[in-house]
C-alpha cells in the first residue's frame, strides 16, 4: 500500500510538470488520453491514482513532452540538475532531422502561445539563422560530420543526402515561426567569425572543387546581415509585428544561451560541441540564466533605436569581413 502510494505521489508530480507545458487552451486529461492513445477515462483514472502509470506510459509521456525522467522521482538533491542531451549524429539523416523537428516543435509552441520571447547569446551565429540560406547550414552541418563523426564522403554527396523535401519543409516551418516570436539576440564582434574561420579553414585545405561554394557561403552571411540590419533598424522582424532587440557585447561571454519563456515555464537550451544540445527545465538553472542574460543584455550597447553610429559601425565591421573573404576565395581560383 506504501509504494502504491509513493508511486501515486510521483506521477502526480509528472502530471503537474506536463501542465506546465501545455498552451491555455489544451486540457491535462486530452494531453494525456491523446499521448498515450487512450480514452479520456483512463486518462482520468491515471491522473486520480486509481490507475496507475506503467513504466512505458510514463516513458512515453517525458518522451512526448521533453520531461527528463528523474522529474518524475520526485525529490531534487540540491545538487543535481534535471536536463535532457541531444546527441546529434548529422551523417545519419533521420538523426538530423529529429533534431530540427525536436526545435521546430518548441518554436512552433512559443508561436502559439501569448506572451512568450526569447532571449539568447550567441558566441556563434545561430543554427535557426543559418536555415535561411540552405547552402549555410549543410556546411555547418558537414564540417561537425566530417570533424566529429570521420564523415568522408564528398561536400556534394552530403548536401545530395540532406536536401529533401523533409528538410525543407522543416526548416521553412522553423524560419516563418521564429519571426512571429518576440525576441532579444546578444551578439559580440566575433560572433560572425567562428562561420568565416571555418570556410577560410576549408578554403585553405582545398576542400571546395571550385569557388562557386564558398562564395554561395559568403553571400548567404551578407544576406544575413542585410536583414538583421533592417530588423535592428525596425526593432521588428521580418514582415510581422514580433519585437527584435539585438545587443552588441563588448566583451567575449563563454558560450550560446537560449531561454525559451511562455507564461508559468522558462526552457534553457545550452549548445554543446556546435550542433548538440543541453535541454534544461530546471526552475532555479532557468531563473539564474534569464538573470545572467539580462544582466548581460544591461551591459551591452544595444543597436535598436537610436545607436545609429555604433549600428553603423557593428555592420560596415562584419561586412568587411566577409567582403576580405569573398576577395580571398576570387583569387584562390
């Protein structure tokens, strides 16, 4: 009687964590019934206690939601810290591709719900950015394969095996939500560079056949800070109304945050190694990096509004950079 208890006591807890991610709109009872293709009954009688999860239905139901399972023990040691890996093997396409629906699925959930914002640093520039322009991110995605994974297919085979209609779809869908989210980018003046080192680095292996590639590359960057410039300038995005703030830091941070914020839940996601991901819902982790963030954004310049001069000067600066390329890659051919 004891453990059935306890167990009661514990699946209420995860049942309280899955509210926490669900919109408004969306019933706990439906959540659950339509996760474990039950019938609104059973669902009741989980939620109750009179039934009690197995261990497959409360896999499933973390699974579904991205609730690492030690939520679901109960009590937190002081020292520990609730957050779910994504190990990225980008060689293998499926495994990509879970990867760029596991973030369209979060975009697409902040989109849908009132009131939710972003607010990142970024030492590197961000792999939802780079989607814009295909030619950008199959790079990214082929030099972590190639440097991670001893990827030694060709450049071309790569791309050839992730250019899909999937893929498409996937990273159109991420770009259209992302515009509808009010949100506020830290930025250095490197953030640019770690994107230009990589071609140059490639450029100078000799890894591009011809200079049709590389330059591909070099237009998809200055494509990209061409619309940041009329977003910064705007303080809005794309053709919608969502607020974009950008910052300028003027020192070097550590490394790229994103805190994902709706009403009642906050979502830490820390990169790893370029592509791979830390998950972390943890209440008090996501407290302190939204208070590190916004302390960061404090004191950074920020480009919006009325810092025409150091605007002015942040982009000509990276534009330059990708202008000594593009010269570079003309005459390496």
């Amino acid at each position: 009687m004891e453990k059935s208890e306890n167990n009661s006591g514990i699946y209420r807890r995860l049942f309280k964590e899955i509210q926490k991610h669900l919109a408004p709109s969306l019933a706990l009872v439906d959540a659950i019934a339509d996760t474990l293709h039950i019938s609104t009954d059973a669902a009741y009688r989980r939620m109750s206690g009179k039934t009690l999860l197995d261990i497959e239905e409360a896999t499933t139901l973390c699974n579904h939601f991205h609730i690492p399972f030690d939520l679901s023990k109960g009590v937190k040691d002081v020292y520990s810290l609730n957050c779910a890996y994504r190990p990225v093997d980008v060689s293998i396409q499926g495994d990509y591709l879970s990867h760029a629906l596991f973030l369209s699925q979060h975009f697409e959930e902040l989109r849908s719900v009132g009131d939710s914002s972003i607010l990142m640093s970024a030492i590197d520039i961000p792999l939802f950015h780079l989607v814009y322009h295909k030619e950008l991110i199959f790079f990214k995605l082929y030099t972590w394969a190639n440097s991670v994974y001893d990827y030694r297919g060709s450049l071309d085979d790569f791309i050839k095996e992730l250019d899909t209609p999937e893929f498409t779809r996937c990273h159109q869908k991420i770009c259209d939500d992302y515009e509808f989210i009010p949100s506020a980018e830290i930025w250095t003046d490197h953030t640019l560079d770690t994107t230009t080192r990589l071609i140059n680095y490639y450029l100078d292996m000799g890894m591009f056949p011809s200079k049709e590639f590389p330059l591909l590359l070099c237009e998809g960057l200055w494509s990209i800070l061409t619309k940041f410039q009329q977003w910064v300038e705007k303080g809005k995005k794309g053709n919608g109304d969502a607020s974009f703030q950008f910052y300028l830091s003027e020192i070097d941070f550590e490394g790229t945050y994103a805190l994902l914020k709706q009403p009642g839940q906050k979502l830490c996601v820390v990169r790893q190694f370029t592509i791979n991901s830390l998950t972390i819902l943890d209440e008090d982790y996501c407290t302190e990096a939204d208070n590190y963030l916004s302390k960061l954004a404090q004191r950074s310049i920020l480009l919006c509004g009325g810092s025409e001069k150091e605007r002015i000067k942040f982009f000509n600066t990276q534009r330059e950079k990708v202008q000594d390329l593009m010269e570079k890659i003309n005459h390496s051919f």
